[in-house]
C-alpha cells in the first residue's frame, strides 16, 4: 500500500514554516511513502521550492500565480519536481508532469490548472489531461492529479472524468478544505479542495482588515499575508500499488508550529488588474 500526503495551498512564511517544521513528523506519524505541496502561494520563488524538498515534499505543485515570482522562470526547468500547470501553451517553461520512483514503485503527478473564473485561461484541462494520463499510465497507474480551480463543478467533473483512469483527485486554490472526501466507483480518490496551509485568524490565509475593506470602498489595497495560529490542511490517501486504485482517502487537519510566522509585506495591488480577494 502507498500512503499519500497531500497539502493544499501553503500561504506565506506562516505556511511554509509550519509545513517544514511538521513535515518530518507528519512523515514518520502516517508512515507516508510520497509527499505533494501545492506552494504557488509560499513565496520566494526558487529558495523556497528547494526548502520545501529539503523539508520531505516529493513534489511541489502550483497555479495562476506561479509567475507572480520572475526567478521561478529559469528554476522550473532546472527543477522537474517543481510543476506548474500542464495545460499551458507549447513552449511554456517547465513541466506539468512528473513520474517518481518510491520503494513501492512508481508514481505520478499531474498539475492541471481549470478555466472558469481562473486567468489566464489556459487550454481545454479535460483534454490536456486526458492525454497526460494516457500517456503516464505506460509508466505506472498510481497517479494523483492537482486540479487548481475556482468552481466545485469543474474539479467535480475533472474528478468524473478521470475515475477509474488515476489513483486520485484533489482540487486547490479556493484555500477553504471541503467536507466531500469519497472514491468515486472507478476506484479515483477525490476531494474537491484540499483547503490551506496558513493562518486561521484571517481571510483566505491574508489580513482581515485590507479585505474587508477592498470589499466595501473597492479601493486598490495591499494584502499581508494574516499572523497567528497556523494549520496544516490537506488529505491522506492509500493506494493499492497494485493497480492504482485508492482505497481510502481521510482530510487531514494538523496544528502548526507553536510560535507562528511574522506576516510577510505585499506589495499594492492594482485593482484593475489584480484578482478579487476570494481568487488569491
């Protein structure tokens, strides 16, 4: 059996720091044979995806805003774990895929970025992963897929549309962890999000105030990553190594670090090109 963690999307030094400091544990309490990050959101380009690896993620996943860092542009060649989503044009810097050897075999990763309400829109996800997955299952048949995406219809039906054909679907972006963990008939794992890595006191992982008040006077504003208590939100996830399929999947739901992290400043946000504040 393969055990499977995966994390939904680190915010900012709070998150990034949790994930480090509990990872080893994490690690050895689920005995877990792979680790997969969502970290478009941790910050820091390439020091950070390299701390993150160092920490015990296998393979660190991303979204819309894996572009917010320009350095990350040369180091997603130079780093095949680090994968942005796979259905951006040809030429595209970097993979949107990978396979990995465990001591219980191979296993893959799919990054796929979905298209309503998310910009950029990228090419059709059902096809780009639909060739994806043909293509992986050469390899192996235990693959998780990251569908980064705004609306439970479409991940719910990226999940439909690959029962049977991976091991696992797990959505991100909307930083909220949904309640609707099931194996779908094929044998597919799926959570529609994976919810955040970050701090509770907040909004969506940013300050409550800058939020709140982006919302009532839709002024520019800046939005600092929020301080205080941290947790670690994701889901575990068994696999036959077999054949692929899962045979459970649990929420996972851990406390951060004692101390948490100093929020991290941002800089303004033009509102006229920056996404709204449920879209971060």
């Amino acid at each position: 059996m393969l055990t499977v963690l995966f994390l939904g999307d680190i915010v900012g030094a709070p998150g990034r720091n949790a994930v480090v400091a509990r990872l080893p544990e994490l690690k050895e309490k689920h005995a877990l044979d792979f680790v997969i990050v969502n970290g478009e959101n941790a910050a820091g380009g390439r020091g950070i995806t390299i701390e993150l690896l160092r920490a015990g993620a296998s393979v660190v996943t991303t979204g819309d805003h894996i572009w917010d860092q320009k350095e990350i542009i040369q180091f997603l060649d130079l780093e095949p774990r680090l994968l942005r989503p796979l259905n951006y044009p040809d030429g595209a810097p970097g993979n949107g895929s990978i396979v990995l050897e465990t001591a219980k075999g191979k296993i893959g990763v799919i990054n796929v970025q979905a298209r309503t309400f998310m910009q950029p829109i990228l090419e059709n996800p059902f096809r780009a992963v639909q060739a994806a997955v043909t293509k992986m299952r050469q390899e192996t048949a235990n693959i998780i897929v990251d569908v980064h995406g705004e609306t439970t219809s479409e991940k719910i039906a990226l999940g439909r549309f690959l029962d049977g054909k991976v091991s696992a679907v797990i959505g991100t972006h909307t930083h909220v962890q949904t309640a609707d963990e099931q194996i779908f008939p094929g044998g597919t794992a799926f959570l529609c999000d994976a919810g955040m890595c970050g701090p509770m006191n907040s909004i969506l992982g940013r300050a409550i105030e800058p939020i709140m008040n982006r919302f009532i006077s839709n002024l520019p504003a800046s939005f600092p990553v929020a301080a205080g208590e941290v947790r670690l939100r994701g889901a575990l996830i068994e696999i036959d190594e077999t054949t692929g399929r899962a045979l459970r999947i649990m929420r996972l739901d851990e406390p951060g670090p004692r101390e948490a992290a100093a929020s991290e400043p941002e800089p303004p946000i033009d509102i006229e090109q920056a996404p709204s504040p449920e879209q971060t």
